[in-house]
C-alpha cells in the first residue's frame, strides 16, 4: 500500500507539472494598453495658435486712415497706435506694414501727389516715430505694402457699424442667435 501512495503522489505531481506547463502555454497575454486620448482640444489648437500670430501681425499695420487724408502725418489714432507698436515691437518678429495709398485722388487734380511718392513718405513718418520712440532697427522692420486684410467697403461698414449699434427691441438681431427668448448675439 506504501507503495500505492508513492505511485498515487507521483502521478499527482506528474499530472500536476504537466497541467500547469500545459495551462502556462494557454495564457493570454492582455493587449497593449492604448495610448490615451488627446488632451481636449490639442487637434484644434495649431490651427489657433497660427490664427493669433495672423492676429497680432495685424497689429502692426498702419492703416491710410491713421494718416491725416492726402499727407504723411499721423492723426490721432494713428500716433496712438504707433505708441502701441513702438512698446510691442521689441518682443515680436513682425515688420510694420504702412498701408499703401489708395488712388482716390485724379492725377488731373492739382492736390494730387503720386501714390508711390506718398507712400514713401508715410513709411518714413512711421520710421522716423519709431526710431524717435527707441525701436532698434525700425528702418529695416518698416516696409510699405498692402495690409494683410481686406477692408471693407462703406456699404459694408455702414451696415457693420448700425447692426452693431442698433439696440432696439430684438437684441439679438446684430449678428447672431442668442437663446429662444432673442436675447444675446449681436456685436456688444
């Protein structure tokens, strides 16, 4: 009978060794966990990103109607915002573009000065107000050129400007739905 359990033992041991070699083959391995989900809005985000610095070059467009009409001298506005650009500038890459002339004037009119020849001389107003405001190399940053948007036509301003300033009964008729009630929207 000793016998009969040694045999019996052995052949648990054996079965037992040959089960568990046999089980360890059939193991499944889990799969690679996947890489997370991208953070909300990182698909979205250069597209973002490249319209801000379309944005702030934007900024450093000196516009006609910042010059007083006809001349290379700033108006109000315009010397405003070349104190803006002059504190901006040192920490930005963009040039400042001076908005080309348009060609409003008759060549016929005794008034009326060539395009390029004013053009030239707005350039160098704003270089000279840059340079007298410490921008290093304001002579190389400033070029001459058309502005990086189109602007509007005075249709499109006039309908811009009373739909923005329009406030009468239904708010939200300026531009844009707001909730069921009319209320939001518009250009406030």
């Amino acid at each position: 009978m000793h016998s009969l359990q040694h045999e019996l033992v052995a052949t648990t041991i054996a079965i037992s060794i040959c089960t568990s070699g046999c089980i360890r083959n059939h193991i499944t391995v889990p799969a690679p966990v996947p890489n997370p989900p991208a953070q909300l809005g990182a698909t979205v985000q250069p597209s973002l990103q490249v319209q801000e610095e379309n944005g702030e070059a934007s900024d450093f467009v000196v516009y006609e109607h910042e010059f007083v009409q006809g001349t290379s001298r700033l108006n109000p506005e315009g010397e405003s915002h070349i104190r803006q650009i002059a504190v901006r500038a040192p920490h930005t890459p963009f040039p400042v573009i001076v908005e080309h002339v348009s060609p409003d004037v008759s060549a016929d009119d005794p008034c009326y000065i060539p395009c390029t020849t004013l053009d030239a001389q707005r350039r160098q107003a704003v270089i000279a107000a840059l340079t007298m405001m410490g921008v290093p190399g304001a002579h190389g940053r400033v070029i001459s050129g058309p502005a990086l948007t189109a602007g509007l036509t005075a249709g499109e301003a006039d309908r811009a400007y009373n739909a923005a300033t329009s406030r009468g009964s239904n708010a939200g008729a300026g531009g844009g739905g707001g909730a069921g009630n009319g209320a939001g929207g518009g250009f406030y």
